[in-house]
C-alpha cells in the first residue's frame, strides 16, 4: 500500500519519493505500539492488575514512530492530497490492527516485527542511493544537508548532525522495533517484560547524572584556574 502510494517502485529514487515514503510510512507504523498500549492500559485496569512494564514499552514504541514523522516534515510539507491519503491508510489499517490485536496479539506482534523489516530495508536503500549519488546531484547534496533541528535533540546527532545520520538513527530505531515486537510475540500474557526493566533505565538515570554533575564540576574548576 505505501509503496503504491508513494510511487516508490517506479524510476529512480529521488528526495521526493524518500520524503514522500518516508512521511507516510510513520504515519502508519506509529499506530501499532499506541494500539498495543492502549488495550493494555484498560485490560490492566480491568484486572486491577499491573501490565509487567509491556505498555511503557509500546507507549515508547509509538512515540519514537512519532519523532521520524516530526522530523520528515520539518524536511517536507505534505499537500492536500496526501494527507487524505494518510487519513484513509490510518482509519483502514488503525481498524484492522485494533481488531487482530484484540483477538491475537502474538499475531500482531509477529506481523509488525515482519513491518519493521520492510522498514529496514527501506531506509537501507535510502542510505545505499545516497552513498551511490554521483557528486552533485541532488541526493548527494541532501546526504550532507544539515538535519532539522528536532532530530539532533531527540538523537544527540550534535550540531553538525546531516540527513544521512538521520536516516541512520531511523533505520536503527526500525531495527529495534523488529527485533522487540518479534521477542515479545512468543511471551506469555502474564509475564513480566523481559525487554524493560524499570531497574535499569533508571540505574541509566543515575550514572548520566553524575557524569553531568562531574563535568560541571571540572568545568568550574577549570574556569577558576583560568
């Protein structure tokens, strides 16, 4: 459906098409983990039960699709007609997934796993058509293009973060994606997340804080001395 809708298979890829398949692709992967989500969220509340950390999980899952839309169109403004056609895809697939997933979850996990598969291997030919771009063409300009503003904080790419390190970090977070909701679809409906364990993000908190805290530190003392 979105390499239809983006033309993606026909001629030569161009920025146009990577924005056009891009934008539209994360319009519709972000819907999974927030489907996911919510469910969760009310089935823990029916149960009176907690959910194992599954839905801070898929809650980050979906943001994350999120950001790589946020990010896209700070590089293009869609038109009319393709937010229409985001809008169809969204109620089509939203209705259908919302549906499986409360029949099969393990199902749906499988599939989005094969999904993120798909993505990976776009924004791998993404980064392959910009590696081959001859010198001064319009991909090979845009390769080294400065990246929007929104994408070096959400990714750390610091300031001279360009498009490509973009479609890296992107193609990366799609790994991830796959490799979680393929991991959790042989997971048993009880059990603990075995991918999030609150302990360590927030262990990762501390370390980070500290680290801030004694380079502050150095950096005071060396603004004394000088």
């Amino acid at each position: 459906m979105c390499s239809i809708a983006t033309l993606w298979n026909i001629g030569s890829v161009t920025k146009e098409k990577i924005l056009n398949r891009a934008i539209f692709l994360e319009t519709i992967a972000a819907i999974p983990g927030m489907v996911a989500a919510i469910i969760r969220h009310f089935r823990s509340l029916r149960n009176m039960a907690r959910d194992g950390g599954m839905l801070n999980m898929f809650l980050e899952e979906a943001n994350n699709e999120r950001m790589h839309l946020l990010t896209f169109i700070r590089m293009k403004e869609p038109g009319y007609l393709f937010r229409v056609a985001v809008v169809g895809a969204q109620f089509g697939f939203g209705s259908f997934f919302l549906t499986a997933y409360m029949l099969n979850p393990t199902w749906c996990h499988r599939f989005v796993g094969y999904i993120e598969e798909e993505a990976c291997h776009t924004y791998t030919k993404i980064l392959k058509e910009m590696d081959n771009a001859p010198s001064g063409s319009e991909l090979a300009k845009w390769k080294i293009a400065d990246a929007p503003k929104i994408s070096k904080g959400y990714w750390h790419l610091g300031e001279h973060g360009t498009v490509y390190d973009v479609m890296k970090a992107v193609r990366a977070d799609e790994a991830e994606h796959r490799d979680v909701n393929h991991a959790v679809s042989g997971v048993p409906e009880d059990t603990v997340n075995p991918l999030y364990d609150p302990r360590v993000k927030l262990d990762g908190m501390l370390k980070k804080y500290v680290k801030d805290i004694m380079e502050k530190e150095a950096s005071n003392k060396q603004a004394r001395v000088a």
